[in-house]
C-alpha cells in the first residue's frame, strides 16, 4: 500500500468529515479510497471500458396507465438475456415501483434501461451498474463433476 498526501481546501474537508461521520467510517483514509474506487469504476463505465456489467433499473410508473405492464413485460421477454429478475412494490393506489436486475454487455443493459425509462408514464427511472469480468470456467459444486458455466466476478476491493 503506498501512502499519499492530499491537499483539500476547508470545505471540501468539512464535507468529507460529514461524510465519514454519516457513513460510519473508521477513519480518512477508509473513506477516500472508497470514493477514489467508485470514481474509478464509474470513469470505467462512462468511457466504455466496462464490457460486463450487473445491474439494478429501478424505474416508479402508474399502473393505471393504459397497456403500460403489458408493453414493459414485452419489453423484458424480448431482452430474457439480460433481465434475470423483477421485484413489483405496490407505493400507493396508482404507482408501482419496479427494480429490475440486469446482467450482460454493459451497451446492452444500457439500452435496455434507457428503452424502458423512456416509456411514456414512467416516472422516475434510474440505472445502477455494476462492472463485472465474465468468466467461464469448470469446476464441482458439492459432491460431482466439474462442468464448466459462467461467472461474473466483481473485483475485490
């Protein structure tokens, strides 16, 4: 591990010391790596570099609005792919919240995501992804033959 000096001016500290508090750090140094990693992957998916992602789309809609449920299942069987599972929260009387996880090229569940939050009556939408390596390898589960099936790894901190 190497060890760096930082400069921050008065606020942007006082900000972070906020943060630290709020988020239960132990101390500076936790923090700020924590920041610098998510800045990093988030540079990675911003500049295309992350070819793999996981994800959460988590869009609220009115479910009284005509053909809309009908038109957003079509939309995942059509990506049945990338869409592995959807949790439905009933808000209040006329909205709906979905959160949608996605797995696959990090192009593709972007379009995906961009497709559904564009639908006419959704109103709030929002994509978190996660960069992941794909990797197929062969090994047991349990008592067995190692077969080979797909990993997404998500590197370690």
């Amino acid at each position: 591990m190497q060890r760096v000096t930082v400069t921050l001016d008065d606020d942007l500290m006082r900000e972070l010391d906020e943060l630290i508090a709020a988020r239960g750090y132990q101390n500076r140094s936790e923090a700020i790596r924590d920041l610098a990693r998510a800045g990093v992957r988030q540079s990675a998916i911003d500049a295309g570099k992350a070819k793999n992602c996981v994800a959460a789309l988590v869009y609220v809609y009115d479910h009284h609005s005509r053909e809309l449920s009908k038109r957003l299942t079509q939309i995942f069987h059509d990506h049945h792919d990338i869409a592995l599972s959807t949790l439905h929260v009933h808000l209040d009387h006329e909205s709906c919240m979905e959160v949608a996880v996605l797995r696959g090229k990090t192009a593709n569940v972007k379009h995906l995501a961009e497709h559904v939050i564009a639908e006419r009556n959704i109103r709030h939408g929002q994509l978190v992804l996660v960069p992941v390596e794909h990797v197929v390898e062969a090994h047991a589960h349990g008592v067995g033959k190692a077969h080979p099936h797909e990993h997404h790894t998500i590197r370690r901190r």
